[in-house]
C-alpha cells in the first residue's frame, strides 16, 4: 500500500526565491515578448496608448505580486521588494 507524502509548503523548499525570481522573470519577458504583437493591431494612436497603459499595468502587477512572493513567510519581519 502507497503511504502518501505529506505536503510542504512551497516557502519551506530552500530553492523557493530562486524559483519565485525565475516565475517573475518569465511574467515580465513574456509581457514584453507579446507587447510588438499587439501594439501591431492598434490602428489610432489612442489604441496605442491603451495597449501601452495595458503593458505598464501588467508590469506593475507581475512587480507587486513578486514583491508579495519575497516576504520570508517564516520571520516577522517582511523584506521590501527591489525596485
């Protein structure tokens, strides 16, 4: 019989920041990968302005959730996210 393997926390594997930065790296590199693509679907510059707040957007919510993912779940103390 199967005994099944408890369930640890991801914050608990000593690889989690680096996999944690590996994640925000792909959120960020595919942002930017997908943005000439859509920015050649615009046709008014007003399109284009609205891709591009869309992009910063995305941007700035891949950096807030990353920056939530670097507080060290097992310390009091919460570590600030590099900008």
């Amino acid at each position: 019989m199967l005994r099944k393997r408890p369930r640890v926390p991801a914050f608990s594997n000593p690889l989690y920041p680096m996999t944690a930065m590996f994640e925000f790296m792909q959120r960020v590199t595919s942002a930017y990968a997908e943005l000439p693509a859509r920015l050649a679907q615009c046709r008014s510059l007003m399109d284009v302005w609205a891709e591009q707040m869309r992009f910063g957007q995305r941007i700035l919510s891949v950096t807030q959730v990353s920056g939530s993912a670097s507080a060290d779940p097992r310390s009091k103390r919460v570590r600030k996210a590099s900008s």
